[in-house]
C-alpha cells in the first residue's frame, strides 16, 4: 500500500506570498491531519480533517486554511506569508474508526520564506 | 488545558544498554498513546502503540502504560547508535486528536 505523500517537497517563496502545499493519505484513510514543525521544536498541530470536514483545529491565525476533498486527499493554504512561517510542514493520515487509529507521517513540505 | 510533558534531552546512554525515555500526561481521559521516532530532518515513524495498562514488547523495544500515575514509558534494549535520534510521545484524546510532547533527543555512544 502506499504510504502518505506530500507534494511539493521543497518550497521558496517571499514573504506575503501565499501558498498551498498538497496531501494524499494512505488509501482508506479518511482523517488527514496537518502539523508545522521548526527547528528544536516539537509537532504544533494545525488541524484536523475528517470525511471533508475539519474536526480539530490547533491555536494558528486564520492565514493558515485547510481544506479536504471527498477523496480524502487535502490541502493547507498560508496566505501572507511571514519569515516565521519557514517550517516542514507535516501531513499525517489515520482511519479514524475507532478512535485509537495510528497516524502516519508523510516526508513533509519545507517552506523556505525570504 | 491537555498536555503531555517529555524531558527534551539530551539522554545519552552507551551503545548496548537500556535507554529509558518517560513521558507524563495531565488528561485522565487520555485513551491511547504512541511512540514515534524522529530523525534529523525527517518526519515521525511509528515505533509502538499502547492502549491498556502495563508492558507491550516489540523486538527490543517495550512501551509501558501507567494510566493511575499517568505516565508512558518507552524502553529500548541493546541500543544502537541507529536509535540515536528524537523520541516523540504523544496520546489521544476522545476528539480524536492527538497532543503531543516536546521530544526527547536520544544519543548513543558507540
């Protein structure tokens, strides 16, 4: 089976660019949640989508959007973007039957703001 | 205010013993937790799951889950300097949502 992917894997942009970063969860997998990590850092959670509809959302400003499609797959979007935005940007799916499903890590998005 | 504390290391242990790394969580509704590895510059792998009260083996790794005292541990025995990296504890919550600790950095010494 195929693992999650992210695409781009690299990315620059300037600041007050927006940008949009793709996720394609394991087949099956019908949560996809999305994390910012930078250096030194832990996983600060971004949100959480479910069957299309976001279910959990962590404490970002509202330039950081998500959105999920009915094949699952999804995007986040960052609009003006800021110095402080540079991070791998991680997605991770689940089945989310149960409640106690295991998350799996795509390889991340590196977002370079200059 | 749900929360899952790890000491961020460095915790460097010789190359052959047993690494101890600890995790502590405030939320008693906490359902299941997870131990994930991270390299340097890579994204989290999975290394073991728990969901009931006591020891879980896997190879050399055994998670251990104290939901009175509420805390997760994870022990690696026999380490190899291929462990050395950053160990992420995290536990979910009836939302479904998982919260995360800081991570430990893990070094073994050869």
């Amino acid at each position: 089976k195929a693992g999650v992917t992210q695409t781009p894997r690299y990315l620059i942009k300037t600041r007050g660019q927006q940008v949009t970063l793709s996720c394609s969860p394991i087949s099956g997998h019908r949560s996809v949640s999305w994390y910012q990590q930078t250096p030194g850092q832990g996983l600060q959670f971004l949100f959480e989508y479910f069957s299309e509809t976001q279910r959990n959302k962590g404490n970002f400003p509202g330039r950081f959007s998500g959105r999920q499609f009915s094949n699952s797959r999804s995007e986040m979007n960052v609009s003006t973007l800021e110095l402080g935005d540079s991070a791998l940007y991680l997605c991770a799916s689940s089945l989310e039957l149960t409640g106690g499903d295991t998350q799996y890590f795509g390889p991340g998005t590196r977002l370079t703001v200059l | 205010q749900k929360e899952v504390e790890q000491n961020s290391g460095p915790l460097s242990v010789p190359e052959g013993a047993i690494a101890s790394l600890n995790c502590t969580y405030s939320d008693r509704g906490s359902q299941s937790f997870f131990w994930y590895r991270q390299y340097s510059g890579k994204s989290p792998e999975l290394i073991m799951s728990i969901y009931s009260n006591g020891d879980k083996e896997d190879g050399r790794f055994t998670a251990q889950l104290n939901k009175a005292s509420q805390y997760v541990s994870l022990l690696i025995r026999d380490s190899q300097p291929s462990d050395s990296a950053t160990y992420l504890c995290a536990g979910k919550y009836s939302n479904y949502q998982l919260i995360w600790g800081a991570g430990t950095k893990l070094i073994i010494k050869p």
